[in-house]
C-alpha cells in the first residue's frame, strides 16, 4: 500500500513534498527531478514529461521517496543542446535532465530562474 504525504516547509518560501512509491535508488537517483508514473509513484524523466519535481529523500528500504513538488529546485541538468533561458518552463528530456518546455503544451512546469551554463544546471521555481 502506498502512502502519500503533503508537508510544508517555511524558509525558502513555501515548499510542497509528497512520499510517493518509487523503483528508484538513492544511490542512483537522490535529487534526480521525476514524473509521475502510476498512482502514487515517481519514476524517471521522459521526453516530453511533465516534470513532478526532486527527490529529496528515500525511506530506508527505498520502497518510497520524498518528492519537493513546490518551491525552489536546484542543480536541474538541462539539455545542453537547447540553453534555456531566465523564465522559461521546463519539461522531460528523457535522459534524466529537462529542456525548454514547448509552447502550448500541457507539459511545461515551473519558472527558470537561474542557469548555470558551466555546471549545465537550472534553478527552477515550480
């Protein structure tokens, strides 16, 4: 049985997390940014997806992890190909990283607020 979680932390603004099932692995995928992949589950990013949010945390076992779904994301890889650009949305590259979000798709997700074009890392608002 899953369970899911919604906590809030002051700070940074308001932030919003979920404990979600997961296959993933902390030694793999903490911090990763995620999509949803069936009920109360986060998997890994697919072209195209919309972008849930970070994996923060995973419980012992790592059966669940805490997902950060409001607030202020950082170290996001992006697709090195396309440089995004302050205030763009984001979307799935596939590849475990984000590129711009395509206009009028129901995909795009959050706000890029800094792009760190050594590191090809985001800082995103969602």
């Amino acid at each position: 049985m899953s369970t899911r979680t919604v906590g809030y932390l002051g700070g940074e603004g308001a932030a919003a997390y979920l404990t979600l099932t997961t296959a993933l692995t902390e030694s793999s995928n903490l911090r990763d940014v995620v999509k949803m992949t069936a009920n109360n589950t986060a998997g890994t990013l697919t072209d195209g997806a919309t972008v849930l949010g970070q994996i923060v945390a995973f419980s012992p076992d790592e059966s669940q992890c805490t997902v950060k779904v409001k607030g202020i994301l950082t170290n996001i890889p992006y697709n090195a190909g396309t440089l995004p650009a302050i205030g763009d949305p984001i979307q799935g590259q596939g590849d475990n990283s984000v590129d711009i979000g395509v206009a009028g798709s129901i995909a795009p997700r959050g706000t890029v607020i800094a792009v760190d074009t050594s590191a090809v890392t985001l800082t995103v608002l969602l």
